[in-house]
C-alpha cells in the first residue's frame, strides 16, 4: 500500500514570503563600469573601491577619464541594498533633494530614475531593484546633456539582469 502524499504544514504554507520582484543578488563588482565597457580613448583613472558596507548596503565606486579638449570624467557608484524597500526609500530622498535644486527628468531606466544637468555635468540616477546606479559625466570645457551619462547607465543597467 502506498503512503500518502505528505502534506506542508498549514502554518509553513502562510508563512512563506512572496516576492514580486526578486532581489538582484550581483556584487557591486560585477555591475560597475569596467574599462572593457568603455569607448576608446577613456582609462580608468581611480580603481574601483568599496566606499561603505553597512547594515543597509554596500557601495562601490569606479572613475574613468578621457582627454579631449580638456579631461572627461565618469563616475559610477553602485549601492546593492538588501533589501527592495531600502532601495526605494534611498531612491526617492535622493530623487526628492535633487528635485528641490535642479530640474530633473525621467530617463527610462530601471524600475525608476532620473537625469539632471548642471554646468558642465549630466547625471542618471535610477533603481531597479535593490540595486541604485549614480552615473555622473563632467565636461571640462563642454556643456554636457543628459544623454552623455545615459549612454553609459545603459551599459550597467544591462549588467544588472
């Protein structure tokens, strides 16, 4: 006679969370900017480096350069929340400060984000996940537009997934 079925506990049946968004589990390292991503001409002017670990996430932070007319540089910060709603929280203050200074727009990236210009930068900001991407373009002598820093958020944003 065959046994029957085991059945789950009614208990450990309504316990057990249910994402509706899983978390991004990539290490900052593997989702920031290498010199790899980047166009001819640009080098890695600082060396990636973790800049905090806390009890809420951990950030890395690399920057390239580039000579043209004067020097180009790029930031790229990566903050892995650990958890979605850190995430959104971080996302939204930084979104909230930044529109109380500047003129921001949506850039199309990411769960949420946006860009802003200011003199001689142009920054993307977006979240997708528990993942924040901060994407600064400073210009020495240009005036760059908010499509300088997308072209490269869009390289990191197709790391993440």
């Amino acid at each position: 006679m065959a046994s029957p079925t085991p059945t789950m506990p009614e208990s450990t049946a309504t316990t057990m969370p249910t994402l509706s968004e899983p978390l991004i589990r990539k290490t900052p390292s593997e989702i920031l900017l290498t010199i790899d991503d980047m166009p001819e001409g640009w080098r890695r002017y600082q060396e990636p480096i973790v800049i905090a670990t806390s009890s809420l996430f951990e950030e890395k932070y690399v920057e390239f350069s580039r000579e043209m007319v004067g020097t180009d540089y790029l930031w790229c910060e990566v903050f892995n929340y650990h958890n979605i709603s850190d995430a959104e929280r971080a996302f939204e203050s930084s979104k909230k400060d930044m529109a109380e200074k500047l003129k921001i727009k949506s850039v199309g990236l990411g769960d949420e984000s946006y860009g802003w210009k200011y003199g001689h930068q142009s920054n993307v900001y977006f979240r997708k996940a528990n993942i924040i991407v901060d994407i600064v373009f400073d210009c020495e002598y240009g005036k760059p537009d908010i499509e300088h820093a997308k072209k490269f958020a869009e390289i990191v944003e197709k790391k993440i997934v």
